[in-house]
C-alpha cells in the first residue's frame, strides 16, 4: 500500500495553545478508540521519536480527544499499538 501524504492535525489545548501534530495510527482495541500522535515537525527515523497516545471520545457528535489516565489502560494500548506497528512491518517486507 502506497501513502500519498501525511496526516496531520492541529489540536488546541486547555489554555488555547495549538499544535501540529502528525497521526500515526487510529485504531481501536478493547472496544474503545485510539490515535497515536507525533509532532509534525519529528523525523519519524528518530529513534527519540515522542509518540502521544489518546483515547477519542464521543461529546455532542464531536469527537474529543483526552488523556489516559489510567497506567494499567496506556501500557495495554501501547503494546496494542505496537503489534499493530510490526504486522504493518511485516506486511511491508
């Protein structure tokens, strides 16, 4: 499969201040849904790369994004995302 761009979105925190941020994956694991996230500006080769996980929710038809809280919760959805990034790898090959 072929890309032809990046996707990128800006989000706008609590105290108004806006980022570029660059989707990584959506996904959904445990009946819930999921982005990962990177600075847009981030060379994705960069073995420091900071990867954001959030979970996305569902208010007034819009969907919101927020952080997750739970330790237990984000190292399950890590580990989710990272199977996820390697069987894309593999499909690759």
């Amino acid at each position: 499969m072929e890309e032809y761009g990046v996707d990128i979105i800006t989000l706008t925190d609590d105290e108004g201040i806006t980022y570029e941020m660059e989707i990584l994956e959506r996904f959904e694991f445990k009946g819930r849904e999921y982005i990962a996230l990177t600075p847009a500006e981030e060379n994705e080769d960069d073995p420091n790369l900071e990867v954001n996980i959030l979970r996305i929710v569902e208010e007034g038809g819009e969907e919101i994004l927020e952080a997750i809280e739970s330790e237990e919760e984000m190292e399950e959805v890590y580990d989710e995302l990272m199977r996820l990034a390697f069987e894309e790898e593999e499909e690759e090959e």
